[in-house]
C-alpha cells in the first residue's frame, strides 16, 4: 500500500526525495540542507511540477513525464 502511494507521485519528485534521504543518512545539517536546496531546484523546475499545478487548477489527475 505505501509503494503504492510512492509510485503515485511525480518521478522527479520521488527519485530527488530518495537522493536527499540517501545522501543525509550519515551527512552532517549543512550538507542536508544543500541537498534540500538542490532538489528543490530540480523539482520546482520540472515539467511534472507544472503538470501537477496545471492538474490541480484543472481539478483533473495530473500525467507524469519523469521530466
């Protein structure tokens, strides 16, 4: 039921949240927060974040790309 729910969600936003859980598991602040940043990035600069917004204003299931 959990992978169920994972795999529901944007690619991008799933494959960055498993490099910052991967890369902070023995980091130190500094370096988790840079990670953070990062994929914050990478995400927010995705085409599936623009289908998430475009889905949620058009009140229909959103298409993830991976892109």
């Amino acid at each position: 039921m959990l992978a169920a729910r994972i795999v529901a969600n944007a690619p991008v936003a799933v494959r960055e949240s498993l490099r910052v859980l991967e890369g902070t598991a023995s980091a130190d602040e500094e370096l988790g927060r840079a990670l953070t940043e990062d994929a914050k990035a990478v995400v927010f600069a995705s085409e599936d974040a623009r289908e998430g917004r475009d889905a949620f204003l058009g009140k229909r299931a959103p298409v993830w790309k991976g892109k």
